[in-house]
C-alpha cells in the first residue's frame, strides 16, 4: 500500500479509540494485548509525554515495531539515531526500555526496543 497524503486526524483517534477498546474488552482484550501495546514516549522537540497503541512482536528482552505508512507517522522519529527511552504495557504491566527506529533501504521503518532489566 503506498502512502497518498495526510490521514486525517480525526481518522486516526477514532480508529485508536477503536483498538483501545478492544484491548480493554473482556472477551477480546486478552487475544488483542498479544499483539497490540500502547507505548508512552517523550517528545524529542515538545518534551510533552504521548501515548499511542502499535503493533509489536517480542523476543525475550527485545520487541520489535513495524511501522506502517511510515511517511504518515512522527512518533517513531523520535527514536533516529541514538533512540531514546520508550515505555510499553507488557502483560499488564508497564515495562520501559530503549527504543531504535531503523529504516531499511525499501523505506520500510522498524522500532527495536530492549527492554530494561
């Protein structure tokens, strides 16, 4: 699928709305939380804290997000270069760790978080 412009931001909350409900639902929240987290991140220019529900897969201390239409999405730039400090819901816990956004010579971009200890 390639990218035609801006997503339009009302869009965008209700479809988050949408995903924050089924993972709170009590007969589907416990399949949709294998799957989709809610991760909590500072702002690298606005310093004001974000929350935002993505995909993931975890390995051990590790958990990798794909970004989709990467060209419609900020939040995974605040992560170039050295990254930055990221927080996941794990399991029902928040967990925090050090995220990196990596994006591959297709323009595909990928966030590696490794989770602390």
């Amino acid at each position: 699928m390639r990218y035609q412009g801006p997503i339009p931001k009302h869009a965008i909350d209700r479809f988050n709305t949408c995903v924050l409900s089924l993972r709170s639902s009590p007969r589907w929240g416990p399949a949709v939380r294998k799957r989709l987290t809610i991760v909590t991140y500072t702002g690298r220019r606005s310093h004001r804290t974000f929350s935002t529900p993505v995909a993931f897969r975890r390995t051990g201390d590790t958990v990798t997000i794909g970004v989709r239409l990467p060209e419609a999405k900020k939040w995974w730039r605040n992560f170039l270069a050295d990254g930055g400090p990221i927080s996941l819901e794990l399991d029902g816990v928040d967990r925090t760790g050090h995220a990196v956004a990596h994006r591959d010579p297709a323009g595909r971009v990928r966030v590696v978080v490794r989770l602390d200890g």
